[in-house]
C-alpha cells in the first residue's frame, strides 16, 4: 500500500510541475500581445514610467483613433491606405493560393499523368530556396515587366512562394476521399469539372481551411517584399507601415507603434480563432499521406 501510495504522490507531483510548467510558458508568451495592447490604450505620458505600470488605471482610444485619422502633420504617416492595401493584398493572396493549390493538390492526387511523382517533389522542392536569394532576379524581371510599386507584383509573388505548401496539403487532403467515389461520379456520368466541384472540393474543406489559414497569417505579416518592391508610401502594408512608425530620436510614439502593432497582429488571431477547427483538422488529415 505504501509502494502504491508513494507512486500516486509522484505522478501527482509530476502533473502538478508539468502543469505549472506550462503555465508559466504561457505566460511568457502571452505577455509581449498584453503589454502591447496594454500600451496601445494606456495615455501617452503612462507608457515609459520607472516603474512600470502594469495594470493603468485610466485608458484612451487617442491612439486607435490617430491610426483612423488623416495625418495633420507633414511627414506623418497614414495608416488607414495601408490597412486597405493589407486587406486587399491578403485576400486575393490567400485567394489565389487556395485556387491554385485545389487545382495542382486534385491533379496531382486523382489525375493519372507520366511524371506526376516528379512533378510533385519539383514543386515541394521550391520551398527548399529561400526566397531571399531571388530578391534581386524577382526585382529586375517585376521592374521588367513595369509591375514595381505595383500590389499585383506582391500577389504573384505570394502565390508562387505559398503554393508549394498549399500544393502539399490539398494533395493529401485529396488522398484522403476513397477513389471509389470518383469512380461512381464518372460513372453517372460527371466530368472532370463537377467530380472536382461537387465531389472532391466539398470533402477537403478542412485541408483548404488550413491553406486558408497559413497563408493569410503569412501573407498579412509579410514584410521584406513589400518593403523592397513597394516603393511609394501610399503602397505600403500594414507592416511596412509599422516600421516606419518611429519619430526622430528621443521622440517615438510607443502608443502609437502599439496600436498599430495591435492591428498587424490581432486579425491574424481573429482568423486563426474564427478556422481553427479546420486548420487542426486539415493538418492532421493532411498528414496522413506524403506520397
């Protein structure tokens, strides 16, 4: 009994360490969204005090309401385009990639074509080369084709880099539907077309779910390639935007850098709250099968 007592204490003691364990790192990584959104709403003169205020007493929208505002000031900065530019370049982004990868992920898992493995590992193979080392032949062939300081040329950049990951994940999310369904769609007499719409695109929502999902977050916090081939600030994203957020020396708004931080952030933890059923079911089910 005492054996049996003393096993009991130490996997009651274990859970309790592991449980506490992994509250604290949930707290270490919970408090940079707090202070910034805390930040984001406490008056300006609050923000850097010795020491810190954790929990304000008073708070203000001033903040939220200078990213809504037009600039009052020369060189401020306007938010509010480049929030419309974020949207609008997420969704066709996202958009663009859903469409493509449905279309390569059913061909490359029901179609029967010479190559069709080589193809597959060609394309997942991109995702190996960082697209950092094709700045430079991206930028000549985007100014070639007159498309810099141009949101299409961000969009097609988007789709080919993210449709790699796409690809693979609607490939195994199409793996998953038994062929004997296709079999009995063509034999009543449906095509290509209505098997892909009616048939195979109803049963892989989760796996677009979650395409849906990592290229949204990907996209709207893209930094590096909005910066390099948007040029004029009436083009910038939201994160472009945010890195110019900074006044000279001894001068930063940090509420505002907040609030804006608060924007950037907080639609990516919307969507991912809003599709997480289909983002946690479309990985499992998409990792059934990596053939």
């Amino acid at each position: 009994m005492e054996f049996i007592a003393k096993n009991r204490l130490i996997r009651r003691t274990k859970r309790t360490l592991l449980y506490l364990l992994n509250t604290l790192m949930g707290i270490l990584m919970l408090f940079p969204f707090y202070w910034t959104i805390i930040n984001a709403l406490k008056p300006r003169e609050n923000i850097i005090t010795n020491p810190p205020i954790f929990y304000p007493k008073g708070f203000t929208t001033e903040h939220f309401a200078r990213i809504f505002s037009i600039p009052s000031k020369l060189g401020e900065i306007h938010y509010l385009p480049m929030m419309k530019n974020s949207l609008f370049i997420g969704t066709a982004g996202t958009m663009g990639v859903c469409i493509v990868a449905a279309l390569t992920g059913y061909a490359l898992s029901v179609k029967e074509f010479p190559g069709r493995k080589a193809v597959f590992y060609l394309v997942l193979s991109a995702m190996l080369i960082p697209f950092q080392a094709l700045l430079v032949p991206l930028f000549s062939e985007m100014n070639l084709l007159g498309l810099v300081d141009n949101h299409l040329s961000l969009i097609l950049i988007y789709i080919t880099f993210f449709q790699p990951l796409g690809m693979f994940i609607m490939k195994n999310s199409f793996d998953t539907i038994p062929k004997a369904m296709y079999e009995s769609a063509r034999i009543e007499g449906c095509g290509d077309y209505q098997i892909f719409q009616r048939i195979a695109l109803p049963n892989v929502k989760m796996g677009l779910g979650t395409v849906a999902v990592f290229t949204s977050a990907a996209v709207w916090n893209e930094f590096l390639m909005a910066l390099i081939f948007m040029t004029s600030q009436s083009k910038f994203t939201l994160p472009v935007g945010l890195a110019f957020s900074h006044q000279p020396p001894f001068d930063i708004n940090w509420g505002l850098i907040s609030a804006v931080s608060v924007l950037t952030f907080l639609p990516t933890i919307m969507l991912f709250i809003g599709l997480r059923k289909y983002f946690i079911s479309g990985v499992t089910a998409g990792a059934i099968s990596a053939e």
